[in-house]
C-alpha cells in the first residue's frame, strides 16, 4: 500500500488528468477505512462510549493531507511495515489527529 499511496501523491501533485490505476486502489483504500471510522464513531456515540482507536480529523484536513500523514508515519516506523495497512493508516490517523477527551 506504501507504494500505491506514494504514486497517489505524486500524481496528485502532478496534477496529471488519468491518475494511475495504484493511485485509485490507494485512494479508494483510504476513503474505505474513513468512512468506516465515521461509522464506528456513530455507533460509539450511540452507545454513550469511545472506541480505543478513535481519532477527530478536522473538517478542513484534505484526503491528501491524510495519505501524506500516513506516508510520513510508514517513513518513521520501516519496523511496521509489516502490519496491516488498515492498521498503520489507522495508527498514523489517530497519531496526528488525537481526539480531545
């Protein structure tokens, strides 16, 4: 996902017009896990609880802001990258973005 997520960038940042088929498996990969964060945050609140892995990304954060925040984590973390990648987005996510309790 490491390099997906590093074609992502550069074709954002070259604002090429027919992204790569590596940039949508690695965009597509990180709005899923987003969207299913939103999900788990409803059902916590309804539930009158926090999930352990809970993180508040602000509103004016972009997609793009976010795979740079997960790059940069897998950058400083090489021992990690044998876990999950739904785990370390979610790990850098949460990292950068704590909620404030």
């Amino acid at each position: 996902m490491q390099q997906k997520c590093k074609q992502a960038v550069h074709d954002i940042d070259s604002g090429t017009d027919s992204p790569s088929y590596a940039s949508g498996v690695c965009i597509g990969f990180v709005s899923g896990v987003l969207e299913s964060h939103t999900l788990w945050m409803v059902v916590d609140a309804a539930q009158k609880r926090t999930h352990p892995t809970s993180f508040c990304i602000p509103d004016e954060v972009t997609e793009t802001q976010i795979l740079r925040v997960f790059l940069k984590y897998l950058d400083e973390h090489p021992e990690k990258l044998h876990y999950p990648a739904v785990v370390m987005l979610i790990e850098s996510v949460r990292h950068a973005f704590p909620c404030k309790n």
